[in-house]
C-alpha cells in the first residue's frame, strides 16, 4: 500500500495526526488520501514487521497490539521530534493504544477504560445493563468447555459468538440443543485457527452466548465532541437478518423508519457512550429495535469500517464536499465540524457476499452493473485465486457497491440491481491428498 507522499512529507506548519491501524485495513489508505486533500501530515503506527525496512513506503511506526504498553513507549518516542495534533484508531484492536496515547500526549479522546469496554462484548454489555439500557441475557465461558454440560441454563433462540472478533464473524443462531452443540464446537474450532492464535489476544479462548433479540437492525454513526453527542447518519439494514448467520449486506442512509424510533435509537446510543464512558471522537453503533426497545449490540470507538465509510458525504456552504475521513481529521486537529451535515442524496452501500467458499476466479459484468442508474461505484476487492471463506468463518467481501440517488429506495435499488448483474466465479476447494 504506497501513499501519496504528500500524505507523508511535512510542510511547515503543517498539522499532524497519528493514525494506528491494522495494515490490512482499506480504511488506512482512505485516511492517507483525506489527509493530502486537507493539507494534514498523517503519522501511522501500524503491526508490520520491525525487521522489514518500510515494506510499506509510508514511514509507519512498527507496533504489536498484544504488546500495548512496549508500543506505546515506542510511539511515544518517534514522536518526539514529530508532536501531533490528534490521534486516531482504525479498527477496534488499535482504539485501544490509541486511547492511551492520547491521554499520555495530554490530546483529547476516549479513555483507555472507555475504549477497552467498548471493544469487549462482555465488559459492554455489563456496563449498557448497569446502566439500565435492555440487553440480551448473556454469559461469557471457556471455549474448551462442554457445551452440552451448559445447555440445562439455555432458553432457545441463542446467539453464539466469540468474542475476540468485529462484525459478523463466528456470530451463529442455534435454535436448539443440536444446533447449540454444533455451533458451539464450530467457534471453538475457529479460534483454535492459526488467524485467531496469532492475535495474542486473551479473549480468543472465550465464547459469548445471548439470548436471540428478533427485530429490525440499524447503525449509527456518530461523533462525540468533549462529551457532546452528535449523530452523523443512520443506516437501515433491509435484509433480514434473522440467522443462523448474520451477514451484514445493504447500509442505507437516511433511515427510512419513523423519526420517533430514530429518536430512539440516537437518545440510546448517547446513553450508551456515556455509560462506557466514551468522550471525543468518532462512534460507531449498530442496534436491535423490537416493540421493548433499542437494544445496542455494539458501541464502538471507532468509525464505521472498511471502505463503508464511502457512502458517506458531508457539506458545508461555500466548501467542498468531504468524505468521513477528512471530517474525523477536521475534529482532531481542533476545528470545529459543528457546521457539516450529511449530504441531501440518499446513499447505499452493498458489502458483496460471498456465496460459497472456494477459489475466486473472476466476476463478470462489472461494466453492466456501474451502467445502473445511480451507481457510483463498483470496486471488486477480492483477487484472482484467493481462497474465500463464506460466514461465520469469512472475514473479508468480495467488494463494494455504492449508489446515490433522490430517495433512500431507488439507492437501496440500485445497489441491488447491479449485484444482479455480476456474474462470479467460485471454484470448489481441491484438496490434494499424499499418495
């Protein structure tokens, strides 16, 4: 991932922010090309190898998430011919260390407290109930336990989970004791993988287990400013997601459900931050809402991720349109963002399923499906002959779709009917047996 150098050569008097951040995130580069378009010089501190002479081009700071406090003395170093303005996060892992570097640094940000709640499902969700917010009843075990010795305490639907990894990952409905059991085992199984192993992250050897909350999901993104909340967009997720997986696909903003329940689900989520205790920055919700409430399955320190975070616009009068990016590096080098809003155009985002496992070995009519009215874009990110894993196992999509229209229907009907026109390819898995 080469950045443009003027993303990482300083100018007097140039602002700069430091960005952490996985050097597998798309996100990573989006924040790069913000920060040249805003005149920004953008530090990274990433987890690449410090043996490697910059494989990367971009001058990152070398880091280990599982060894915080080791890099954050080494961060705290190379920053002391560079001061900074700002710091911030890519990714729930690297919220964290960024949330103690900026206390350190005297910045503004969420607190370290704030930012390790927000990324462990159990620590949240104790904290939402404390805080008399409705949550799913839960408990945290050890992977290695039996799951059937656990089954006597379960009220059917349940929804498994490990908690050590974001989004959909691992995330399995069981309506039964077979499907318990089997579900049980099948996470287990993934966090004995060497992906999960090479983590080093103490929650990989925990499994959650919550009650099955039916309703409608919905994401927020929002931005704190020294404690003050304001919601940015609200997303609809149309698809159902009902299980056994929960595939995230289609964002749609605005929110097409009635301006009450918006209400709602923001008044919830402020409630929420300021039960985990977030303070300066961006926030990324997702929620259930059923006749007894908002029920929040995710408060994050962190903006929405991956290359979602291109469905959203912002302007102002008499500036040029912006993207997220640029409007969370605006707040960390202290200007107000008070004045920016959402676009007017409804915006859509299809994160594109994978179908199957297998190899991937191309899509067809990409030319077909950016011809749909009111498609932005349409960005394949998946390589030829990689392998692919479908959930709960998959962490990845085989891209993007975005649209803008008059209405959030006709964007949501975009990005549909140019996913119908694509035309994948998936090879079966070989598995090449030892004669």
């Amino acid at each position: 991932m080469t950045l443009p150098l003027d993303a990482r050569e300083a100018r007097p008097g140039q602002p700069r922010v430091l960005l952490l951040a996985m050097t597998t995130g798309y996100q990573t580069r989006m924040f790069g090309e913000a920060a040249a378009a805003l005149g920004v010089e953008l530090i990274y501190a990433t987890d690449r190898c410090d043996q490697l002479d910059d494989p990367w081009r971009d001058g990152a700071i070398p880091v280990r998430f599982h060894e915080e406090w080791r890099s954050v003395d080494a961060v705290l170093k190379a920053l002391e011919s560079r001061p900074v303005s700002g710091v911030l996060a890519v990714g729930d892992r690297p919220s964290v260390m960024a949330a103690s570097i900026a206390r350190l640094l005297g910045l503004p940000g969420h607190s370290t407290e704030a930012a390790a709640i927000a990324r462990d499902k159990r620590l949240s969700r104790e904290r939402l109930r404390a805080s008399g917010l409705p949550v799913p009843e839960f408990q945290a075990v050890p992977a290695g336990v039996d799951p059937a010795t656990l089954l006597a305490g379960l009220t059917f639907p349940v929804v498994i989970k490990p908690t050590v990894l974001s989004g959909s990952r691992g995330v399995i409905r069981a309506d039964d004791a077979l499907s318990f059991v089997t579900a049980f085992d099948r996470v287990r199984r993934m966090l004995a993988s060497s992906d999960i192993r090479e983590l080093h992250d103490p929650e990989s050897d925990v499994i959650q287990i919550e009650s099955y909350i039916p309703g409608s999901e919905y994401a927020l993104e929002g931005l704190l400013d020294h404690g003050a909340f304001r919601t940015l967009a609200m997303f609809d997720k149309p698809d159902p997601l009902d299980g056994p997986f929960f595939e995230e696909s289609i964002y749609v903003t605005p929110s097409r459900v009635n301006p009450g329940i918006q209400q709602q689900i923001a008044a919830a989520v402020e409630r929420a931050a300021a039960a985990i205790g977030l303070h300066h920055g961006p926030v990324h919700a997702e929620c259930r809402v059923n006749s007894r409430g908002v029920y929040l399955l995710e408060v994050a320190a962190r903006p929405i991720g991956g290359l979602c975070a291109k469905v959203l616009r912002f302007v102002k009068p008499g500036e040029p349109t912006i993207g997220l990016e640029q409007l969370i590096l605006r707040q960390a080098i202290g200007e107000s963002t008070a004045d920016w809003t959402r676009e007017a155009a409804a915006s859509a985002v299809m994160m594109i399923p994978i179908p199957r496992s297998g190899v991937f070995r191309g899509a067809a009519g990409i030319e077909e499906a950016r011809a749909v009215a009111g498609v932005d874009e349409v960005l394949i990110t998946a390589k030829a002959d990689q392998h692919l894993l479908a959930l709960p196992e998959g962490a990845s999509y085989l891209g993007f779709i975005f649209a803008r229209a008059a209405s959030p229907e006709a964007a949501e009907q975009a990005v549909r009917t140019a996913h119908e026109r694509l035309r994948v390819t998936i090879d079966p898995w070989l598995e090449v047996l030892n004669q």
